[in-house]
C-alpha cells in the first residue's frame, strides 16, 4: 500500500458540480487500494458538515480557505497578479501560504501527488522532483477561456478573458511540462494537450457514470416535458441554457405551446426570456436529480462551449433517457448520431430534433434504451477505476526505482 497525496480545488463530497463526480470517483479508485491524503481548498458553499463518506475513504483529511473568497484584499492581490504578471488569475485565486506550506512538509512524505485539476499547479514547485506528480486535467483550459471570450456580451469582460488566453495558454502548457503524467477525459483533450508538451505520457481516464445508482426507470416521462442539469455558474451551462430559451425554446413552443423546460441546478444569473418564461420551470438544487430526470421526454444538452466529457450526459445516458444534444455538448463520448442520441448544432435543427422524439416515444424509448448499452459498455467507474490503478501502480513502480537509483 502507497502514499498518495492528492489536491482538490474544492471538498469533492457531496459531488454536486461535474467536476467534483470526477475528482469523488478517482479518489475512491485510489483509496480503495492506497493510503490517501486530501488535502483540499474549501469553497464557501461546501458542506464540510456533509463529507462523512469522503473522510471515511481518507487517511487524513486537510482543509484550507480559498482566500481570495474569504477577502476582498486577497481577491484584490489575485485580480492584481492576474493582470499585471505572468500568471493567470485562475490560478492566482488559489494562492495560499498555508496551503504551501503544507503541501511541502506533506509531499515529502508521499509516493506520489495527485494535482486535481489545473489552478493547483501553481504550487507544483512545492514537490521533490524525486516524487512523482500526476495532474487530473478536467478541460484544456486555455481553449476553454478562448471559446468563452468568443461569446462573452460584456466589452470589458471580453478584454479581460482575451487578455487571459495567452497566459493561460503558457501556465497550462507549463504545467502538462512539469507533471510526470497527465490524465486527460477524453481523446480529443488529449490530443490538445499532447501539443503543448509533446514529451509527455498522457492517459485517457474518461469520465464515468454509477450503473447501480442510475437506473432507467420503468416509467415513462411526461410527454411535453425537457429537462437539462447543470448549474449556470458555469459559463458553458448559462450560455448553452440562455441560448437554448432565446432561440431553440421558443420554436418548440410554436409548435407544441404545452411544452415545459425544466432547469435542475442553481439558476443565480441566469436570464429567461418573457416570451417563454411561463413554460420554464427553474428546479434549483434538488438532493435527488433522478426523479426529475426520469418524469421528463427528453434531456437537451444545448451547450456551445466546453472540453472534458459531460458526467450529466452520461447520467442521463445511464438512466436511459432520450438526449438532443449539440455536437460540443456530448464530445467525447461515443454516441452515435440517430442510434443513440440526436445531435443538432443549430436551433432549427434542434427544435426538429426534440419535436420528433415528443411525436415518436416509441423511439425516444429505443434511443434511451441504447443510450444505457453504451453507459453500460465504456462509462462504468468500477472498469474506469480499475484501470487508473493500473495506471498509477506503474507510476508508483517507476518512482520507486527513480528513488532507489538516486540513493545507488
């Protein structure tokens, strides 16, 4: 049994954001087999009071402020260092002495570091070389920032993710540098990041679904009802929601006015439209997203931006619905276009493609049926866990014998 330590931008448990179903489910792979320490950012919304299980996988757990939410001065000294320096303010929003100073006297005693998502690189400096350091890349980042600014309204916030890109391009491709090896979701991210550090082992740990927790349900859904999961703080989410009400919803409605949208996740910034505001209901955070997932005909997923692979998809995917999706919205995934999903990259397309499944169950329940197959046949973490410890047992190895041939 090894060491690992691993880092966390925020508390992985209770897994309410995409990201976090990914970052909870490695670290159960890994602590099924090794001794892990967490040692984690604590966001201000996290639910310390809620993380039994999460501890309960754990050697130890250690928490830490995010401090540029905590002050004004902090989030002052971050927007600074993110304007006028060479790192991007992604990452400087997590600078933390204290993490720092943890995060050396606790790798020193580790057999390999697991960096949870890019911003966290930053402190790699903290690592013996002689320590192997594994990053967990959730999205290509700097692609991320570039489609944002594309479609971001607001001239000066449009100025600032431009100003952003190059920068967050240079940390990213930095940070694949350092690392020993890099776990991308997808092929396509891999190959993305793969450009950036050429020299590099990339791994594709794709993202993964809980077959025993996600069932189809016996039940049909309501026949004139949509639903999408996502939470809009997330930029892809809010865009993706707030194109779908302005301009795919309202066609729907043109020709089935019955139709209901319901939005499962918090909806703070989101804007709905008058014209289609009495056939949207905004769900909220729900401790439960099946039951709501499963009373609707058909999951849409309408984004426009985005990298890594869509847990939310692949929920839906387990729970055999019927999913409308854009080809951004379902990228890496193996879905098959009129097999398994519909996809339609613009609005008119789109409001055809989901009027089609309400006028045919019978193939919206043939489309969710082989959805489930494939979540079945590629997406369980059971088999995705089982591989990364296969992974990580090699890295482990190879760190082993790095250490053992610098002792000789």
């Amino acid at each position: 049994m090894s060491r690992v330590l691993a880092l966390t931008s925020r508390l992985p448990y209770p897994p309410r954001e995409g990201h976090q179903l990914r970052s909870w489910h490695l670290l159960k792979a890994l602590a099924s087999r090794h001794d892990v320490t967490l040692m984690s950012f604590q966001r201000n919304d996290d639910a310390i009071t809620e993380a039994g299980p999460l501890r309960e996988i754990l050697h130890r757990l250690e928490t830490f402020p995010i401090p540029s939410e905590r002050s004004s001065v902090a989030l002052g000294h971050a927007l600074a260092r993110g304007t006028l320096t060479r790192a991007p303010f992604l990452a400087a929003k997590y600078d933390s002495t204290a993490f720092r100073r943890a995060l050396r006297q606790l790798s020193r005693h580790a057999d390999l570091v697991h960096f949870d998502m890019l911003p966290l690189m930053a402190h790699a400096d903290c690592v013996p070389a002689s320590i192997p350091l594994v990053m967990n890349a959730h999205n290509v980042e700097h692609q991320l920032l570039a489609k944002r600014a594309l479609i971001e309204p607001g001239a000066l916030a449009r100025a600032f993710l431009t100003r952003q890109q190059p920068r967050l391009r240079r940390f990213e491709q930095a940070a694949c540098q350092r690392a020993d090896a890099v776990l991308a979701c997808s092929e396509a991210d891999a190959v993305s990041l793969r450009a950036l550090a050429p020299g590099v082992p990339f791994h594709v740990v794709p993202n993964g679904v809980d077959l025993a927790a996600n069932r189809p349900s016996t039940q049909a859904g309501d026949r004139n009802r949509l639903v999408f999961v996502g939470q809009m703080g997330w930029f892809p989410n809010r865009d993706g929601v707030e194109w779908f009400l302005d301009e795919i919803f309202p066609r729907i409605l043109a020709v089935r006015p019955a139709t209901e949208f319901v939005l499962v996740g918090k909806s703070d910034g989101l804007h709905v439209p008058e014209r289609v505001a009495a056939s949207v209901r905004l769900a909220g955070f729900v401790p439960d997203l099946r039951p709501v997932v499963q009373d609707a005909a058909v999951y849409v997923v309408p984004l426009r931006a985005g990298s890594g692979t869509r847990l939310k998809v692949l929920e839906a995917m387990a729970l055999g619905k019927a999913i409308v999706t854009t080809t951004i919205g379902s990228e890496g995934i193996a879905l098959q276009h009129g097999d398994e999903v519909l996809f339609a990259d613009d609005p008119q397309a789109f409001a055809d493609a989901v009027l089609s499944l309400f006028d045919a169950p019978l193939r919206a329940a043939r489309l969710g049926t082989a959805a489930r197959a494939c979540a079945e046949d590629r997406y369980g973490w059971d088999a995705i866990g089982k591989d990364l410890l296969e992974l990580y047992d090699d890295l482990l190895r190879a760190g082993m014998l790095a250490r053992v041939g610098a002792l000789a």
